[in-house]
C-alpha cells in the first residue's frame, strides 16, 4: 500500500479526490489522484488517533461560525464536497479506527479436544452421529433464501398528464405543537414531482382520505422503493425543518408553507423542470409579484398549452431515462423473483421495527396467497392463529413457501 505501483506520486493539475472518515477513537484520510488508465490512485495516507487531551479542545457550541471560517478559507480553491455512505467510505474508516492488538493463548480448548480424542465412548458417539442422516435439519435449512435478493426494480410508468399518480407517506412524529401537529402528511405527484405537505395531528387512514379527497386505494406496505419519490422529500425536509426552528422546535409548522414552495419552484433531477412550471405551465413568482391568478389571465391561451405539452413531453423523456439508468443499477444486484399462485401457503417477512424485534422470528406465517397483482404483489391472507395481520399486501422478495 505504500509503496508503487500501489502509491502513486501526485502531479499538479490531475483531478484529486480526499476521501475522509473519523471516529471516537481517531480519522483518517487518503488522497488520490486520476492516473493515465482513467482510475483514482493512492497518492497519500493518514491516519491519527485521537488524544484524550484533544477531545476536551472540541467544542460543539457555535459549529456554524466555525463551518463559515473554514469555507471561507477553502473558497479560493475550486472544488466540490460529496458525502458518501459509510458502506462507500470503508478503505478511510479503516484508517480512522485505532487497532488494538490482542493475542490469546487458549490452551484450556487444546487440552479438552485432545481428552475428547482419547475417549472412547465419545468417539463412539461421534461415530454413530456422523452415520445418522437429520431429515430435521435439511427441511429447516433448505427452505432458506440464498444468494441475490428477489425481485427487480418495477418503476411505475408514468403518463404524461399530470396528478394520475400519487405517492404519498407519513412522516413523523415531530415535536408537539400548540394545535397538537405532530406528522406531515406529504403528497407527491408522480409525474410533475409537485409536492403538498400538511401538517396532521394524527397518521390515520381518515385523515390521509380527508387531504386527498378520493375513494380508498390500494398500497404495498413494507415496500420503501415502492414510494421513492416521498421518502426521497422526507431526506430533504427533516434538517431544513430542524434548521428553521432552532429557537423553538414546536414552530416548525409555520415554515411548511414556505417549504412547499421553495420545494415546488426548485428544478427536479429526473424531470430538470420545476414542478411547479410543469403544473402550471410558467414560472413561479415571488409573493411580491401579481398574483399568479392575474398572471395566468395574461397569458395567451394557446401559448400555454404548447408550452405545457413541450414541457410533459420533454419530463417524460427525462423520467424514463432516469428510470433505465435505476432499473440497470438496482438489477445488477437481484435475481428473478420467486412465483406463488392464489392458494399458496407462504411466510411473509416482518417489515415493523420496535422493541424486542430482533428476538423474534423474522417470518410470519403461514397465510394463504388470495390474490396476485402485478410487479411481484401479492395479497395474503392469514391462515389460523399466530402473530400477524389477518391480511395484508406484500412482495415476492419478503416472502418465502411456508
């Protein structure tokens, strides 16, 4: 690792990376740079303990003026900083992690394994077991799943028409407030990715109904990928939120609204449209402008529906590009997902978190298949009584033949 052809020597003006990690018990860093074969070399490695006396110098309070300074100081150098999962960063959180050697001297199994060896009636044991054929253990271990997860990647198609499919998700709960708002109820719509988000003070099905205005639909429950497009609002509304209501974190529903509209007015990376333009058909004014009622009267009738057409056409175009991108990256990783038929007997995994979880079985069962859907859906049904819902609708890749 430190030396060639593994480490490389830096050359000014070559794209470079800094790839950074730490923990409590130190960081590190390795810097690399892009050789002639197109790949990021090793450049340089460091790694730091962290000293006892240090950890008291850190000071938690007042990180933003200190954040300010060091962009500040960073600002003359052009670059870019991109967070990356821990599943991406583990060549540097090696780094960081202190090591600590151990070496155990385990003389006490020795001696135990050799007494076994020279007793008779244990080998004799052994040997008879070793003959025996467990029918028990085959049936318990080859119903499990092995390999690839099941299941690939079904974006949902999308028309080019606006508010035909909507994604919709709780989140919650939030701190109190004096109207006993504690979850946003948010709603996206699936092909202009404009957003609604009201505050609720409870995460029941009336109250979903109530906002929505429509007849009861439908939902795969335990399936995130299914809901995308909310979980992916859900990333960006938490921080800003705790942001905006530092003073006072049971205000934070006084800034819903505006984050709906600064939402809504920001370029989407699948459509590279607002969703508001794609909604309306112009750009979203500040409130100080005319109202946008008046707006749209000033605009030619024509004028507008050319312009939405281009504009749905053109998001269409982009989404289902960004779909065949994700389809080939999420397929990389899965297999052809197992087929059940109406009458199956099949476990389902548990898809709840809580107390104690990890404890407890991780299927449920058995249920009976009642009814296959489309995209690797199923609807089941509970058979006898056992833990679970009485019926529910899941996935090829969170079951399993009972």
């Amino acid at each position: 690792m430190s030396e060639g052809p593994i480490l490389h020597l830096y050359k000014y003006g070559r794209k470079t990376e800094l790839h950074t990690d730490a923990c409590k018990q130190g960081y590190g860093a390795i810097l690399l740079q892009e050789a002639e074969d197109g790949k990021l070399h090793p450049v340089y490695y460091m790694s730091k303990r962290q000293i006892q006396q240090k950890k008291k110098d850190y000071a938690k309070k007042e990180l933003i003026t200190r954040i300010a300074r060091w962009a500040l100081q960073l600002e003359e150098f052009d670059y870019e900083i991109e967070h990356r999962a821990g599943s991406r960063m583990k060549h540097v959180d090696a780094l960081s992690r202190y090591p600590v050697m151990m070496v155990c001297n385990d003389a006490l199994t020795s001696k135990l394994k050799k007494a076994q060896e020279e007793d008779d009636n244990i080998q004799t044991f052994k040997s008879l077991l070793a003959k025996q054929e467990s029918e028990e253990f085959f049936e318990r271990n080859a119903n499990k799943k092995t390999g690839k997860k099941e299941g690939f990647l079904n974006p949902i198609s999308k028309e080019s028409i606006p508010l035909s499919t909507y994604h919709v998700d709780f989140i919650g709960p939030l701190p109190s407030t004096n109207k006993s708002y504690q979850h946003i109820f948010t709603v996206v719509d699936a092909f202009t990715k404009f957003t609604w988000l009201y505050p609720v003070k409870t995460v029941s099905a009336e109250s979903a109904l109530e906002k929505l205005k429509q007849q009861q639909k439908t939902f795969a429950t335990g399936v995130p990928r299914g809901n995308g497009q909310v979980e992916r609002i859900h990333r960006t509304l938490i921080p800003v939120l705790t942001r905006l209501s530092l003073d006072d974190s049971t205000k934070w529903y006084k800034y819903v609204d505006r984050l709906q509209r600064i939402l809504n007015s920001t370029i989407s990376r699948s459509t590279k449209w607002t969703p508001f333009e794609l909604l309306v058909g112009i750009k979203m004014r500040n409130k100080e402008d005319i109202l946008i009622k008046d707006l749209l009267l000033e605009e030619m009738a024509k004028e507008l529906l050319e312009q939405r057409e281009f504009l749905r056409n053109d998001a269409k175009e982009n989404i289902e590009t960004l779909q065949s991108e994700n389809r080939k990256t999420y397929n990389r990783r899965r297999k052809k997902a197992s087929l059940y038929k109406e009458g199956d007997l099949v476990a389902i995994q548990i898809t709840q978190f809580g107390a104690g979880v990890k404890l407890r079985p991780k299927f449920l069962g058995p249920y009976k298949v009642t009814k296959v859907n489309s995209k690797d859906r199923y609807e089941v049904e509970k058979v006898g009584q056992h833990e679970g819902p009485n019926s529910t609708t899941t996935s090829a890749d969170l079951m399993k033949h009972f």
